[in-house]
C-alpha cells in the first residue's frame, strides 16, 4: 500500500541515492549530454527534501505535489520538466486518496510515464528515460520487479541509438553509453522497491 509516510520514504531514498551518485550520473551525461544530469538532479531533490521538511505534506497529494514544483523550478535542463510532468500525473491519478493498493501505484506510474512520452515526444527505443519506466512499470504490474531486472533495464539501453534530445545530435557515436535519465530513473524504482510501498 502506498501511503503518505512511505511516499516520503520514497523520495527521501530516491534523493538520497541521486545526491550519492550525482558525479557517475553527471558523468554517463558526459558523452552524450551536456554533463550535468547529476548535479541538477541532485540541487532539485536537495531542494525537495528542504521543501518537505520545511512544511510537511498533509496528504500524499501533498508529497507528490512538492516535488512536481520542486523538480520544475530547481532542476535544468529536460530533466525537470519531464519528471515533474510524472509527478503531476500521479498526482491526478492519485484522484486524493490515502492510500493505494500496489495495483493503484501501477496504474499511477502509467499515467506519469504517458505524460512524459507526451511531453517528450518520445517512444520506446529512442535512448530516453522511457525505455526504463515503460518495462519497470509493467514488471511493476506483474509483480516482476526487483534491483536486478532495473539494472538489466539501464544496461540496456546503451546499444540504442539516441534519436531525441541532446543525444540525437551525436547519432552512432551515442551507441554504446547508458542513458543517464534511465540510470536515475532506475534509482527511481530501486526506491520505491526498498520503501515498503509494496509489501
């Protein structure tokens, strides 16, 4: 069940985690990228943890809501936009309940992957933090989803060919690295699975 309090596990994990790797994440954006994925990741979910600790979220509305605004208003690049347009989703899917069942988290997360391949105009297979949350999520919904499958998941898209964003301009030469949104996205998910939400 998803609830307020292990919502806010959640993301403190997953900003814990980010902040942690922010050089490596910084570092996959290097090739392919303008090189600062990590640390405007990091600066916006340092901001977002400052945001829950200064006025604590009522409601799990409430959580995902601050770090929607969070991640839009402190963090460069694509990133922000498109995470925050996910958390804005799941907000809406969220419909104001307490809690959620693991069916209902599912279904969340669909909404906030469809409004990121809205926003970003992507599909699977492009080399974008997609082709991570489209398999992660369904894996989700069969109950399939573990730290191995998610790792399995980033390798796998450094032999695609990035053909949006940054990445797109370099052609072949982006073959052969990891997508740096795919690697936080999959920071992402390891959180939710070590959060409790779903046992």
């Amino acid at each position: 069940m998803l609830t307020k309090d292990n919502a806010l596990v959640w993301m403190a994990t997953f900003s814990q985690e980010v902040i942690a790797n922010k050089e490596f994440l910084s570092e996959l954006d290097s090739p392919i990228g303008d090189g600062d994925h990590g640390f405007n990741m990091a600066r916006g979910l340092t901001e977002t943890q400052l945001a829950l600790e200064a006025t604590p979220p009522a409601t799990l509305t409430d959580v995902f809501k601050t770090v929607a605004m969070q991640l839009l208003s402190k963090v460069g690049g694509a990133s922000g936009p498109l995470y925050s347009s996910a958390f804005l989703a799941m907000i809406k899917a969220i419909d104001n309940k307490d809690t959620l069942t693991n069916e209902e988290v599912a279904d969340m997360l669909q909404a906030g992957l469809e409004s990121v391949m809205m926003r970003g105009k992507a599909v699977v297979g492009e080399k974008t933090m997609i082709d991570l949350w489209t398999p992660a999520v369904l894996a989700l919904r069969e109950g399939s989803l573990t730290n191995d499958l998610i790792d399995t998941l980033v390798e796998a898209t450094a032999p695609l060919k990035a053909t949006k964003g940054r990445a797109s301009y370099l052609g072949d030469r982006s073959i052969g690295h990891v997508d740096p949104g795919s690697y936080s996205s999959g920071i992402f998910f390891k959180a939710l699975l070590s959060s409790g939400v779903l046992e």
